[in-house]
C-alpha cells in the first residue's frame, strides 16, 4: 500500500471516528436534553404542588381563624344566653315595674360585651323615664333621653336597630346623641305597642357588633316587654281582687244583715202563729164542748138536720184542732223550743206502729202496703214520738194519691258513710210534675191535681216532717215522675255516736 492510500484509510478512519464522536455527543446532547426537560417537568409540577399546598395551608389559616372567630362567637352567644337566662328567671318572679329593673344587674350588659348601656320605660302617665342607666351620669342620661325624644329618633320603630344596618342619618344621630361608635337599640314591646327601648353601644376602640349581639339584645328587650305585661296584668288582676274582696265583704255583710232580718222576721212569725194558735184553741174547744153536748142530747133532743149539721161543726173542728197543732209544731221545732227525747228504738216497731194506726184508711182505699226493714237498719237514735208522725205524714200523703190495687212500700237501706240510715216511702200513684217537686216542702203549697181538689188538706204535712227530720240533722227529698208514682226519702241517726259527730257534740266534750 502506497503512502497516498494509507493517508486516505487513515484519513477515513479519522473521520469515521469523528463521526462516532459526533453521534455520541449527539446523542449525549439529546439525552442531556431530555433529562433537563423532564426535571424542568418536574420542577413546574413541585412548583404547582407547593403553590397547592400555600394555598391549602392558606385556607387553613384563614379557615382557623374563621372557627377561632365562630367558636368566640359562639362562647359570647352562649355566655350571653346563660347571662339572660338568669336575668329573665329573675325577671319573672317580680310582681311589680320596679322590681323587674331592680333584678336586672350590670353585669348582665359586662356580659354581652357592653359598657355602655341604657333602658327607658313608659310609666303609668305613659312619660318616657330612664328605668336603668350604666356608662352615664344620670344628668346625661336623663339629657339622652329627652334629646332622642325629640328628634324622635325611635318612633314607630317596631324592630330592633344597630350601627350594622340603619339608615345614615338615624345612625348619625345616634352616635351623636349617646356619644358611641357601635350600638343596638332595640324597642320593648307589648301588646298595647312601643312602651320603651333598650340600648347598649360601645366606643370607637371597642370591636363591632354582631347579629349575636343583636339577637341577644332583641331577646332581652323582649323578656322586659314581657314581664312588664304580666306584671302590670297581675297589678290589675290584684286591685281587681282587692275591690271584689271589698264588695264581698259589703254585700256579706248586707246579706247578714238580710238574713239576720229574716231570721226575726221567721221568729215573729213563729211567736205570732205560736200566739194565734194558742188563742184559737180556747173558742174551739168550747165549740167542740157545746157541739157534744148537743150532739149527745143533753139539753133535749135535736132534729136530725140539726145533729147531722152539729156533727159537721164538731168533725171541722177537730180538723182546726190537727191544723193548729200542725202550726205550733212547726213554730216550736223552727224556734228550737220543741224538746227531742233522743233514745235508741227499734224502727221496726215504730213503722208497725204507723201500720196499725193507718191500717183502716189502707183498708177503705183498697192499697197493699209492704214494710221492708232490713235487720242492718232496725234501730235509730231519735224522738220516737216525731219519728212516728213523719212515717204517718208521708203514708197519709201515698195513701191519698194511691188509686185502689196500688201498693205502699215503707222501706230502709243500710247506714250511709256517716252513719245515718235512708228511710223511704214509695206509691204507685199518680206522681207528682217536675214543676211541683221543689215546692212541696213549702208551707200551704198543695199539688193541683183532680185529687186535692176533692179532697181537703192543710199543705203543712210535708212541712212537718221536714222540720222534724232537720231536727234530728238529717235530709228528706221527693223523686216522682208523673204517672209512675213517688218516692220520699229521709235520713235518721242510726246510733247516738253518729247523730254527735254530725252536731258537733263529740268534739265538744272532747
């Protein structure tokens, strides 16, 4: 190989390593590339990711403070609460205007985050006065109150206003007049209207109000409004009390005096019937002395005109007799002059007693009579003699108005809680009207039926026994329904104990 063509294979092989040098740095410069590109990839997405995380530690922060912001917030509202919890507690239990200020403390206002505070009320000739003042000489206050008076700062305002939200020139006048910054005025309000406002502000230093703030006044206001109603309602309800308690007493005493007129009136009555009786009695017992002896002939004898007319006179006269006696009976047991002779007595001998002494009239009229004294109730303590009569009044009475088949039940049921045994006396006659049944125990009152019509009486039967049966402390009451009969019922003592302890006897020898 000459010299030229081993210069060209070595200039070749020169070249050929060149180019190999040439690729590898190539390739080296293409790979350099790419690393720097993706580290730059990277780079931008750390960047992204540290910009995402400062945000995100950003929004903590801020939302850290949000919640340090809400939880202080919430403290204060729940501080707040509690505050007027105990004041609205206190409020309540006051009977009067000026005891509700009295239990509001300054330390409620403290608590809400207020040195300044203020609360004005109408008083009963509806001027507004300063109720409760904190953060003001009273001069001063007193000055507020006649200023925001007259440039009638609060009238018609029926929701609570605060530096927050009010038109600018109210604001202006507020701040001007009550010489703060922030402020909540909130109205007291009753059923009648605006009565008076609350008030608490701040000065310039001091932090903003919240809604909280403004509720939490609101509230209070409130609470005032509402005491104050109940407590001039209750004032009211307790004079109306006090004027009713005087016209009681007024009107008890006039209808003591009234019944104090009637009972004298009752008593005259009594002396007068008892007097008139008595007079009555001497010319009747001539008439029925001069009546037998002529009836018996001893003058000479009569024509039978004149003895059937005699016997009338005599017959009549016995009835003036049973009447007039019927009247002083009445008198004595109304005046207490009539003497009870209390013993204890089989009651079922009494009723036989009134059974045999009634027996002819039940015969004539054709009426069953049942006698039905169960053996619980076979004795009373009583005045056997009245008892009698009361058993014979009421029979009497069925046996008139008891058509012939009908039946007469005297009966007896077991001694009530008190002690006292239920007597009754039931017909199957013709009853008695609704209307009628109440004034059957008044004096000379007579049911008008076709029956008393035509058969005479004196209406003091009932009466009687009445006043016998409340001698012995007991009750008597009609039940009748018309054309189905009647029942009259009566209480007695069934024993001495039971009659003291309801007349008071027992405690009094006690």
């Amino acid at each position: 190989m000459d010299s030229f063509s081993q210069l060209m294979w070595l200039l070749g092989l020169i070249i050929f390593i060149l180019l190999l040098a040439l690729a590898y740095l190539l390739f080296e410069s293409m790979y350099k590339t790419n690393t720097i590109r993706g580290l730059k990839e990277e780079h931008d997405r750390l960047m992204r990711s540290f910009n995402d995380l400062d945000e995100q530690a950003k929004l903590i922060v801020r939302t850290d403070v949000e919640l340090n912001k809400a939880r202080e917030e919430m403290d204060k509202r729940l501080n707040g609460l509690n505050a007027l919890q105990r004041t609205s507690r206190l409020m309540s239990q006051a009977l009067n205007e000026g005891e509700i200020f009295q239990r509001i403390s300054p330390a409620l206002f403290e608590d809400l985050g207020f040195a300044r505070f203020m609360i004005a009320c109408m008083n009963d000739s509806s001027v507004l006065k300063v109720r409760l003042n904190t953060g003001y000489k009273d001069t001063r206050a007193e000055a507020i109150l006649k200023e925001i008076t007259g440039l009638e700062v609060l009238k018609g305002v029926t929701q609570t206003l605060s530096s927050n939200h009010c038109p600018n020139k109210t604001r202006e006048k507020i701040i001007q007049t009550f010489d703060t910054d922030h402020f909540i005025i909130s109205p007291i309000l009753t059923q009648t209207g605006d009565i008076g406002f609350v008030f608490a502000g701040n000065r310039i230093n001091a932090p903003a109000v919240t809604q909280a703030d403004e509720e939490l006044i609101t509230i209070l206001a409130g609470q005032i409004g509402q005491c104050l109603e109940n407590a001039r309602l209750f004032e009211k309800v307790f004079r109306s009390s006090q004027e009713l308690e005087i016209k009681v007493a007024d009107r008890t005493k006039q209808l003591a005096g009234a019944l104090q007129k009637v009972r004298d009136i009752s008593n005259k009555k009594s002396e007068f019937i008892s007097a008139v009786s008595h007079e009555l009695r001497t010319p009747l017992t001539s008439i029925k002395g001069y009546a037998a002896i002529l009836i018996a002939g001893k003058i000479g004898e009569l024509p039978s005109a004149v003895k059937e007319r005699l016997v009338k006179i005599n017959s009549h006269s016995d009835n003036l007799v049973a009447l007039i006696n019927d009247l002083l009976d009445i008198a004595r047991i109304e005046s207490g002059r009539q003497e009870m002779k209390f013993a204890v007595y089989k009651t079922r001998n009494i009723v036989d007693n009134v059974a045999d002494l009634l027996a002819p009239q039940i015969n004539t009229k054709g009426v069953k009579l049942q006698l039905r004294i169960p053996e619980q109730t076979d004795s009373i303590y009583a005045d056997t003699s009245q008892v009698e009569r009361v058993f014979i009044n009421l029979v009497n009475n069925a046996i008139k108005f008891t058509p012939p088949q009908g039946t007469i039940t005297v009966g007896a049921a077991q001694a009530l809680d008190n002690g006292f045994a239920v007597f009754s006396v039931s017909d199957t006659g013709i009853g008695i009207p609704a209307a009628d049944v109440q004034k059957l125990f008044s004096e000379f009152f007579r049911v008008d039926n076709e029956i008393n019509q035509n058969v005479k009486g004196t209406g003091l039967g009932l009466v009687l026994a009445k006043n016998i049966v409340q001698a012995h402390h007991g009750k008597i009451w009609v039940e009748s329904k018309v054309g189905a009969g009647t029942t009259f019922y009566f209480t007695l003592p069934a024993s001495e104990k039971a009659y003291r302890e309801n007349t008071g006897l027992e405690k009094n020898d006690a």
